[in-house]
C-alpha cells in the first residue's frame, strides 16, 4: 500500500510539477513504475481519457499505409544485404543494430544515416528502425532486446524523441500561446542559462552563437508545463531502455549511441518535385501549421524548436552522463548535431538533405572507431569533429 502511495505521489509529482522532479525522483519511478504503467503515464501527458486505446496516441503511422508499405520494404532490403554479407563473408569489425526514426530510415528520396553504415564493407549494420516510429512504441515493443540477443553487436545505435514530441499534432500541446509565455521557475535564471549556452557555442556562419542563445532563451518561455513533463516521461523511457540493457548482463561493453536531432526550421515551403510525396507522407506540416495555430509568427516558431531541441538533447546527454557514472558494462556516447545545419542543408522541416547524413555518419564512425571506452569522451560535436 506504501509503495502505491509513493508510485502515485511520483507521478502526480511529474506530471504536475515536472520540474521539481528530482534525480532521487526519476531513481525512484524507474523502480516502481512498470511499462504499462507507462502508457497511463503518457495519456496523462496529453489528457487522453483513461478508456481510450494508447495505440491511438501511439499511432505513429510507421507502419501502415504507404508510408508502412515503404518502411517496410526498404527495411527489408537493408537487412537482405546484411543477411548475405554475413553468410559470405562472416562477421565483420563491428556489428551494429540500428533503432529508431527516420533518420535512420527514411524510405524514400533520401539516403539516410543507416545507408551510408550500409556502404562501409567494415560494419555489419542490421536495421529496426521506422520512419515515423516513437521512443515510447520503441520500449514499449521491445523488438531491440531480442535483437540485441541474437547478433550480440559491438554498437547499438537509437535514434527518437522527434515523433514523440511533433507526432499527431501534439506540439500544440506544449506550447504557451503568446500572451502567456514565461520563464519556467524550475530552470536555472535566465542569465545563467544564456551564459552556459554561450560556452556551448551553437553558431554557425548563418546563426551565430549569440543569435542562437537569444532563440534558446526566448524559446524557452513557450515551453508549457506538458513539455517538461513529456521530457521527463522521454528521459525515464531513455533510461529504460538502457536498463534493461544493463539489467540483462549479456551486452558488457557494449556502445550505445543517441542523438537528438539539429536545430529544425518551421517553413511550409515544399519543393515542387517532391510535393505529391510529400503530401502522402504528411510532410511539410509538422511544425509549421501546428506553431500556426498556436498564434506564434515566423520568429517565435524558429525560437519554440530551437529550445526544445536545446532542452531535448540536454536530456539526452545528462541521461547518458547518469548511465555512465553508474555502470561500466556499456557505455554511451551522444552525437550532437547542434548548430551543424544551415537552411539551405534541411530537406524539410526535420530531416537533413543525403550529403548531410553523410558528414553525420562520418562523426559516428568517428565515434565507433575512436578509443573511447576509457577516454571520458562521451559526446561528439558534429560541427566540431566535421570543422
């Protein structure tokens, strides 16, 4: 009864007021809390009734209609090529599997990360991943822990979070209108923060590090109180994952590698040759129109995503650091694309165009080739290691 008592007092405490949420906090849920548990957690997130299915909130799309179909038969391939590679030639240096979005599948008109691990005759790569797919749908399935079992990989790469926080037009949700944006009082001050950004220097030679502080910082004021909540529903599912990675004792010394995306422009524009694809994919609409709604003009919209892809990849650094501190069996490193992109580098509004997958895929060999088990490197600036 105790231990109810304490469960339920966590989640309220996360859901009403994520950001007193403690590390003590987040320790004690990840005990307590089991992954159907989970799904109450997240319709409670975005106030869907408690008789609703959560496949309805988890409907990602990634696997049905032609979006399903494309998913389904470009994974397929990739896997076929893996399967013959390992029957003729035997494992190679690194074996990797691969979980996650788009950037890791997107089945038409790009070629994304995992193509160009497809193409280097040292790694072995076998693919999980969806267009579409959600963290929460990605732990919820458990598909990579069987996975992981059968071809025991040096690297296991996860990539999620984006469908997560835009899917289904849940972006609305976490965003303030105008007349009521903030600072929310559980972060540092806003000067401290603006200063601890500087010294991270997300600049490029079209937004310079002082420009991206300010979109940061303003940004932040439109975050709602579901989107800290849903950040630390996303952290807890992170740490899941690894978890039950640690927790099965059969993956010592194994990498993990995350990533949390670049910072994404909110433009309706869509070149003309790929609209009809475009259209069947619902592409061009996921940021955009929903920020549209929300009342926010061309400039808050840029400032909204760029702090919550800030905030997002924090997270995903901090988790790791966390994991790190705590275990030696695996080890996880972060690829941080912050700042890499420039406008005319995006395809649409979430994914890079297939010669920026390239440079990013270079930084993750970098990353899988490096000593760095013991090194304490454990994030890798994609615009650094590229400059």
């Amino acid at each position: 009864m105790k231990k109810k008592h304490e469960k339920n007092e966590l989640i309220n405490k996360l859901l009403r007021t994520p950001g007193s949420f403690t590390n003590q906090n987040f320790k004690d849920l990840l005990y307590l809390v089991s992954l159907p548990e989970f799904r109450k957690i997240i319709k409670r997130v975005f106030d869907i009734n408690e008789n609703d299915d959560i496949n309805k909130l988890n409907n990602s799309g990634a696997n049905k209609g032609i979006v399903g179909l494309a998913n389904y038969y470009s994974r397929k391939m990739k896997n076929y090529v893996f399967n013959r590679r390992l029957r003729s030639k035997g494992r190679r240096e690194y074996l990797i599997v691969a979980e996650g979005d788009s950037w890791f599948e997107h089945p038409l008109l790009l070629k994304d990360l995992t193509d160009y691990f497809r193409k280097n005759r040292r790694v072995l790569l076998y693919s999980l991943a969806y267009a579409g797919d959600w963290i929460s749908n990605i732990v919820f399935e458990q598909e990579y822990i069987r996975e992981l079992s059968i071809y025991d990989p040096e690297v296991f790469l996860i990539s999620g979070g984006g469908n997560d926080l835009v899917g289904l037009n849940k972006l609305e949700l976490l965003v303030h209108k105008p007349t009521r944006e903030k600072w929310p009082h559980h972060l540092i001050s806003e000067k401290e923060l603006g200063e601890k950004i500087l010294k991270q220097d997300f600049g490029n030679e079209e937004t310079d590090a002082g420009k991206r502080k300010n979109m940061i910082i303003a940004g932040t004021k439109f975050l709602s109180r579901d989107f800290w909540a849903l950040l630390q529903v996303l952290k807890v599912l992170y740490a899941l994952i690894f978890t039950q990675i640690i927790e099965s004792n059969k993956f010592n010394g194994l990498k993990i590698i995350t990533q949390g995306y670049d910072f994404a422009i909110p433009s309706k524009r869509i070149n003309p040759f790929r609209n009809h694809i475009r259209c069947i994919l619902c592409r061009g609409e996921w940021l955009f129109f929903p920020l549209q709604r929300k009342g926010l003009n061309r400039t808050q919209k840029e400032n909204v995503i760029s702090a919550m892809i800030y905030h997002y990849n924090e997270m995903l650094i901090n988790i790791g650091k966390y994991i790190n501190r705590h275990t030696r069996r695996i080890k996880i490193f972060h690829i941080d694309c912050r700042g890499f992109l420039k406008r005319k580098d995006w395809d649409d509004e979430l994914h890079p165009k297939s010669r920026i997958f390239k440079k990013i895929y270079k930084v993750y060999m970098k990353c899988i080739l490096d000593d760095n088990m013991n090194n304490g490197q454990s994030v890798y600036r994609v615009r650094k290691e590229i400059n």
